[in-house]
C-alpha cells in the first residue's frame, strides 16, 4: 500500500532522494556509454570496464541462448518438410504405378 506523505519536511527528504537517485542513473548511464569518463580515477575506470564486460556477456549469452533456439526451430521446421517431401514422393511414386496399371491393363483389353 502506497501512502501519501504530507509532512513538508518528509517530502523535500524524499524529492531529494530522488533527485540524487535519478541523477546518480543518468550519471552511471553516460558512463556506461562511454560519456563523462574525464574525473574518473584507473580504479573506477577498471570497476566501470568490469561491469561493461559483464553487461556484455549476458547480452551475449542471451543472442547465443535466442540463436540456439532459432536453429532448434529451423532444424525441426526442416525435418517436418522432408517428412511431407517424403510423403509426397510415395504418394507420386503410386499414382505414377496406378497410371502405369492402368495403361497397362488398357494394352490388355485391345489384344
């Protein structure tokens, strides 16, 4: 349950909060993206590259896990259509032998 805070003091504390807290976002976000690096000491650049890293890797493990499950997808799409081209192929194969029959039982009558 959200309650409403009236207190003018309670208020300033929490739009000051947030105030911080957005601009500690915004800030960590330019960073991220390689913006506002100049103050940084090698101690926060090297904190700053661990975490891209490891941003990286999960970004690349998720391209990897959706790559998987596309070829999973395919390779079964695949073998569904070799099943129906081989469906296909019997059913081919017997009319071609019915026609076959047939023409063959024509030969037949007209002897």
């Amino acid at each position: 349950m959200i309650s409403t805070v009236t207190n003018p003091q309670t208020k300033y504390w929490y739009q000051e909060k947030w105030s911080y807290t957005i601009a500690f976002a915004c800030n960590n976000n330019r960073q991220m993206m390689g913006e506002e690096l100049s103050g940084l000491s090698i101690k926060e650049l090297q904190n700053l590259e661990s975490r891209l890293e490891m941003s990286l890797r999960g970004v690349r493990t998720k391209k990897d896990q959706i790559l998987m499950d596309e070829i999973q997808e395919l390779n079964r799409k695949g073998n569904l259509i070799h099943q129906e081209n081989v469906e296909l192929y019997k059913k081919q194969t017997t009319i071609a032998l019915v026609k076959k029959q047939h023409l063959l039982g024509m030969d037949v009558m007209r002897c």
